[in-house]
C-alpha cells in the first residue's frame, strides 16, 4: 500500500514555491514518499502597507503555522528571517538547509553598478537594513541616492528598472538564484553582486524546514536536510537578533561565517566569525562590528556568540538606532 503523500505549506509566491520544491524534491529522496505542495496564503501576501509598518517579524509565518497545528499540512518551508526568534512550543525546526548565496544584489541598467549610479538615483528597496547600510555607504563615498520603499514580486521590483521608475532595485542573490532567470536578467541589466562588507545580510538568510515537535518519525526524516555549519551560523545571527531585540524588520544586519586556517589549501574550519551591523535609516549613524570563536558545536555555544557580539553593539549605542523593538 503506497503511503499517502506527506504535504508541504507554502507561500503562494514564486519564489517561496521554488525554494519548497527544492525542499520537496529533498524530501521525496530521503522518504521515498510523495510530496504535495499545499499554498497558504499570509497576512505578509495580503497587507498593502510596507513590512516597516506592519512589523514583518511573524506575518508571513503565522498563516503556515496554523496550518501545522491544525494537521491540514504535514511540514512548512519558510524563510529562516521570517521567523520569530523566540520558539514555537509545539513545533520544532526540523532542518535548515545549506545557505544559498548571502549577498544581496543591486539590479540596474546595463553598464551601471552601485558606484556609477547616476546623482540622486532612486533605489528600491523595502529594507531598512539595506536602506540604512546604502545610505551609509553612500555617503562615505561621494554618491547621492535616495532609498524608496517597494513591495512586490521579483519581477514587480525588476519591472521598476525596466520602466524608468527607479534607477535600482536590490534583492536577494539567493533568491533570484532559485527561481532562475539571471541570465536573461543580465542581457538587459547589471546585476552588481554587493560585497558583504557594503551590506551586510538579514540576519538568518536561509530557509527553515518546521514541523510538529510530536512527529518524531518526520522530525527525523527531515533531518537528514540538515546543514549543521548553516544552523550554527544562523543560530548565532538570531542570538544576536534576539539579544539586540529587533524585530526582523529593524535596520540590522548580520553574518556568521567559517575561517579556516589556509583557506584554498584544504584545511579543515577551525572558526567562525559574526559580524553585526545597526544603523539610523538615514546612513548617519552605524554601530558595526565583529567578534570570532571556535566554529560552535551546540546550540548553546553558538546563540552565546550571538549574544557576546550583541553587548558589545548595545555597549556602542546600538539600542538607540533602531527604529523597530521587537513586540
């Protein structure tokens, strides 16, 4: 008797589809069963106002959780950001994938890149964090742009290049990688690849597999898509969240990354190194720094590396530069 097909909650989006297919594809080699993707839609799909304004921690997640606890889906895939950091007492995340690529990306017409926007370019963006560290790093380089808030799908947000509205927009690179379609993008546009050290990530950037914590057998299936240097990492970025208590929305960026002693030689990890950032919206005021220990291997030790960078930005007046506190 064939065993009934495990159903996976997603968000209706193009990209959340993408990243769940992944997801099932992942699942559907690991248990041998089938995978039905189910669309949920959230308050965060519905909402016309900008995720500033409607605090974006929790709104595209709640809808999908319900959902678990209402048994009408088996397991969910949302995006790891998205995801309050306090847990859910009745559900577990199951597995965290390897990390896609962390940068984010600035789309612009051909030819241009983030150093050669023309003055008083317009660049889309619904991210304070991203707004915040543009403008800073605008200012420290000669440039003049003004971030304006944008909503909507990938191609929404290219279309505004497309059209003349905006001179940029920036997005996600793993984002764009999943649902495919850069190289047509690049036959149009420029797609300049910022460096971290120019904006830093939302912290978390990844996606989280969640499902009943009394599902033993399935919470040991979807382990197995477990990535065990990308839960660390981004269980240190949310330490340093929580610890800031910023809600996801809020102007901060962070990146836990692996060192190795010769790195291109083979050699094995040995560190990992977070870096932090806060700032005024504005790009008047940031609070960025870093700190590195031993690659964690527990929980435990990797959210205190989270919270031993956060006191050192709350010690340099980051509480005073968030327009968000976490509700």
């Amino acid at each position: 008797m064939t065993e009934r097909a495990l159903r996976l909650g997603t968000r209706r989006s193009k990209l959340a589809m993408a990243q769940s297919g992944h997801v099932a594809d992942a699942v559907r080699q690991v248990t041998g069963r089938p995978v039905e993707l189910v669309e949920i839609t959230t308050y965060g799909d519905t909402s016309r106002e900008h995720l500033a304004q409607i605090g974006g921690t929790g709104v595209f997640v709640a809808a999908l959780r319900d959902a678990l606890l209402a048994g009408e889906v088996d397991f969910a895939v949302h995006s790891l950001k998205d995801l309050p950091t306090t847990p859910h007492p009745d559900l577990v995340v199951a597995a965290i994938p390897r990390r896609e690529d962390p940068r984010d990306v600035l789309i612009a017409p051909a030819g241009t890149t983030l150093d050669r926007l023309p003055a008083g370019a317009r660049v889309g963006t619904g991210s304070p964090r991203r707004t915040a560290q543009l403008h800073a790093y605008a200012r420290d380089h000669g440039l003049e742009i003004t971030c304006v808030p944008i909503r909507g799908n990938v191609d929404t947000r290219v279309g505004y290049v497309r059209n003349g509205e905006l001179d940029a927009v920036v997005l996600a690179a793993a984002g764009l990688n999943r649902i495919g379609g850069t190289e047509e993008l690049t036959r149009s546009l420029t797609l300049d690849h910022l460096p971290v050290d120019t904006v830093l990530p939302a912290p978390a950037r990844g996606l989280a597999v969640e499902c009943p914590a009394s599902d033993a057998g399935l919470v040991a299936a979807l382990a197995a898509l477990d990535d065990p240097y990308t839960r660390a990492a981004v269980t240190a970025e949310r330490s340093l969240l929580a610890a800031l208590e910023a809600g996801c929305s809020a102007p901060v960026g962070a990146l836990a990354d692996l060192l190795a002693d010769d790195p291109g030689h083979g050699q094995a990890v040995t560190e990992m190194r977070l870096r932090g950032v806060v700032g005024t919206t504005d790009g008047s005021t940031l609070v960025q720094l870093s700190t590195t220990g031993p690659v964690p291997t527990s929980h435990d030790e990797a959210m205190a590396l989270g919270r031993v960078l956060a006191d050192e930005m709350l010690a340099k007046g980051a509480a005073g530069l968030m327009g968000e506190r976490a509700l």
